[in-house]
C-alpha cells in the first residue's frame, strides 16, 4: 500500500517537465498511479511505483476499469 505521504509529493515524470502541468496522480485500486493530466498510468508492484515513462506510455490508451488487478511487470 502506497502511504499518503509519498501518494502527495510523487509526480508524473512526463508532466512535470512541461509548462503548466502539475502531473498529479491518483491511486486507483491500491494498484495503479493515474496522471490526471496526461492519462499515462503507472503500475504499482509488490508496492513499489513504477513511474518509468515507457510503462506509463505503455497503459496510457487503455480506459482504467480495463486495467489488469494485480498490475503486471514491468518487461
């Protein structure tokens, strides 16, 4: 489980590098990260984010109730 502390100051790593976004996530099914900015959504495994850009690129089209629970591996 992903503490409020860290769910506060975690970030989108693509969103926080352009002008005007701020890149926040929110938690959803204890599982993933969303960006409410950019949509990119971040896999959470054995309780470690994975907020590489590639998997967040990855899942970005998919709609977030078609997302897999529990979140697969990164490849």
């Amino acid at each position: 489980m992903i503490s409020k502390d860290l769910l506060e100051i975690l970030r989108c790593p693509v969103c926080v590098r352009e002008d005007g976004k701020e890149g926040n996530l929110k938690l959803y099914k204890d599982t993933w990260l969303l960006c409410q900015d950019c949509d990119r959504k971040y896999p959470i495994v054995e309780d470690i984010p994975v907020m590489l850009i590639d998997e967040g690129n990855k899942w970005a089209g998919k709609k977030k109730d078609d997302l897999p629970v529990p979140a697969p591996r990164p490849n």
